[in-house]
C-alpha cells in the first residue's frame, strides 16, 4: 500500500473520529468504511496512525486489534451497552470480519454465542425460508368438533329438534357457518328464495333479538350512522343503535341502497372495536352479527339479469363481503318448498314446470314462481280452491297470453279457469 493511499486513509479517519466523542468512538469509528480499510492496512498503517493522532480511546483501538484482544474491548464497550451476540452480529459483521475469517466467530464466542449458520466474512444474505409443515388433514378438520361447518350443522338439527325453527333452508347451514366464523354474512340470490327467512332462523338460533331495516335508494347516510336533534341530543341511527349490542342486524335489500349510504358502513363491515361517528364513537358489542340480503353480487342497475331495482355499491364495500368468503348465493330449495306445501307437495312439480317455463318462454321477469307462493298455494288449496282457482288467484296481474305459456302444462279446465280469473278482485 502507498504512503499517498495510507494518508487519505488516515485523513478520513481523523475526520470521522473528531466528529465522535471519546466515549462513542469505538462504536461509531467501526460503523466507518476507513475502519474496514486500517483493519487490512497492517503494521505499516498502524504505526503512521500512532505517529500522528494521539488519543486514548484511538490507541486502544489499535493496540487491541493488532494484539489479537478485539473481543475483550467490544465485550466491554458492549456490556456497558446491554447488547448480546444477536446485536453483534447485526452492528459489526461486515464491519469487523476484514481479512480475518475466525474473528467474527471469537468475538460471538466470547460472549456465550453459538456459532454462525453462514461463512464468515460472507455478505449477509437472505437465509433460505423453512420448509413450511405440510397443511393439516382436511378430513381431521372437518371431523373435528371445533368445525365451524359440523358446530352450525349442530345447532340446526337442536333448534329444529326443540322446536325453535322449522324448515331450515338448504343455505341455512352455510349462512350459520359464515355468523359463526365472522360475525356476518351477505345472502344474495332471487327474490322469494328464503334470504330474509334464514336471517331470523339465524337470530332465533343464536338467540338475539333480530332488528330488520328495508334498504332503499332514498336512505341517507344519517339513517344508518344517526343525527344529532334540535333539543341537543343524539338520534341513533339503524347500524350505530344496534353495533354495541348483542343484536343481529339485517339489512334487508342491501344492494338498493345508494352506494353513497354503505360506503359510510366500511369501518361497521370491518367490525372495528371502536367506530367514530362524529364526536361520538361507538364501541362493538361481541355479539353483534351484520347479515345483508339482496338481489345481486351488489354488481350494479339490476343485477345480472338485469330485473331487479339494485344499485352498484362501491369496490372497497363489496370487497369486504366478498373478500372473507361470507357471500352466500340462495336459490331456490326443492326440499323446502315441498314442506311448505304440506298435503299438497306432491304438486311442487307444477310449480318447478311454471318456474322453468317463464325463462324458456321469455316471459317478463316480473312474473315469478317464489317460495311464498309455496305457502299461498297450501293455503287456497288447504281452503277447497281447484289447481286452475289457485293459480287464477296467484296471477292475478298476468296477462291472458302469460298465464296460458307458463301454466301450459295444466289440464284444460284448469288453464281456462285460471285465464278467466285475470283481472278480477
């Protein structure tokens, strides 16, 4: 090495020595690159720095290093510290290893450490990641009785056993699954398909009281969040009075609401412990449960058969539904519907053929076969009416041309007897 090379060395460790106090300068001269550079610079370096800087502190230093006795005085310097080999290695590793490949590994000894898992004097470099374990047994989770799935399938066989619900709904298990894992659930598919009727069987299940509201594009924000009044207090809104209670809340329709109203409902949908609403904050009760129903994936004007009065609710709304996989489609449920039509299920089949036939006829979509027509049909044939008398009864706001295309699968007398009926009150 030239005496030009060591002395731009030495003139750049003397300024960032005097930029140190005599206490920190071990610490913060080692951190320096000249530091690397005198630690491979040998005798020749060390005597020429001697000649011209005095100073304990840099005469320890230099005495320590080329004596062999560097850990004895970072031991000491790293006592006074509280630092353990972990923080030696992370503050002097590339710093100290110089042309040295034992002295890393005698400085971590010297304080008790084990050895290093890579080569010394080696760039740090990310350490491969673990293998990760494999995943658990599926078939083990899902026999466990911890399983959220066999737990909700469990409560339901109780509560229709003692009489609390009757007729869960196909979905039911699956809504239950989602309230039990998250605290909510957004139920989508036609109307008539039993959303809001799995709602109150959740309610009834867990048993909470159950608060509905219709949504609707007129709602305002300060129907869900609350307002404050004339006379200086505080009217609580639909969300805002029922989050800090062990209430299930429905929000009925969900996807009608001006995406203006739910997007003021993100922190709600998080279920954030604590929620500001002005200069009000209002803290979630651990068993509130947020269930919303609605016609569509809250996907836009009419959903995707473009036959319902929905609107498109913002991105970040949806995804917080969507995100935690608690969107459950409903449809309708053959099983169900059967019991509802009690001594008459064996005519559940004429009511699946007029379902099926609105679609290939092209018939309007506002004209459907629902659940509850289910129950209006035992009725009217529980009080004497004839297939053709219920079915007039039912239709009454079809036109000639629709009754006879979806109900074309009935006998003569009743067709004509239902066609006869349009109109009337």
């Amino acid at each position: 090495m030239s005496r030009r090379e060591l002395t731009e060395a030495r003139d750049r460790i003397k300024v960032a020595c005097n930029r140190s106090g005599t206490k920190s300068s071990l610490y913060n001269y080692l951190r320096m690159p000249e530091a690397r550079f005198l630690l491979q610079s040998g005798d020749a370096g060390a005597d020429m720095w001697l000649q011209q800087y005095g100073g304990d502190a840099v005469k320890a230093v230099l005495s320590y290093r080329f004596a062999g006795d560097w850990p004895a005085l970072l031991q000491e310097e790293c006592k006074d510290r509280g630092w353990d080999p972990s923080d030696l290695r992370r503050h002097y590793r590339l710093k100290m290893v110089g042309g040295d490949p034992t002295f890393l590994e005698r400085l971590v000894s010297s304080f008790g450490g084990e050895p290093l898992d890579m080569p010394l004097g080696a760039e740090d470099q990310p350490q491969p990641a673990p293998t990760p374990p494999p995943p658990p047994n599926q078939e083990l989770l899902k026999q466990s009785p911890d399983n959220p799935f066999a737990k909700a399938k469990e409560m339901i066989e109780q509560a229709v056993a003692n009489g609390t619900i009757k007729n869960p709904h196909k979905q039911l298990e699956e809504m239950l699954t989602c309230v039990l894992m998250f605290g909510r659930c957004y139920a989508a598919g036609p109307s008539g398909t039993g959303k809001s009727f799995a709602a109150k069987q959740v309610a009834a299940i867990l048993g909470r009281e159950d608060i509905y509201h219709g949504c609707n594009k007129n709602d305002y924000p300060e129907k869900y969040l609350g307002n404050p009044t004339l006379d200086g207090t505080f009217k609580e809104g639909v969300v805002t009075g029922a989050y800090d209670k062990p209430v299930v809340l429905v929000l009925d329709e969900m996807d009608k609401a001006d995406s203006g109203c739910t997007a003021c409902l993100n922190q709600f949908v998080n279920f954030d412990d604590n929620v500001n609403v002005g200069d009000r904050k209002v803290h979630r009760h651990e068993d509130f449960v947020f269930i919303g129903t609605g016609n569509s994936a809250m996907d836009g004007p009419g959903g995707s058969e473009g036959v319902y009065d929905t609107e498109r609710q913002s991105t970040d709304f949806v995804a917080r539904w969507e995100q935690l996989g608690v969107m459950v489609h409903f449809d309708y449920d053959p099983d169900m519907e059967r019991v509802l039509l009690g001594m008459f299920a064996s005519e559940y089949d004429l009511l699946a053929k007029a379902r099926k036939n609105i679609k290939d006829e092209g018939v309007s979509s506002a004209r459907t076969i629902q659940t509850r027509t289910c129950l209006g049909w035992e009725k009217w044939r529980s009080a004497g009416l004839t297939i053709g008398e219920t079915v007039g009864r039912m239709c009454r706001l079809w036109s000639p041309t629709e009754i006879k295309k979806v109900w074309k699968h009935l006998s003569k007398t009743d067709l004509d007897m239902a066609v006869s009926m349009v109109g009337s009150w």
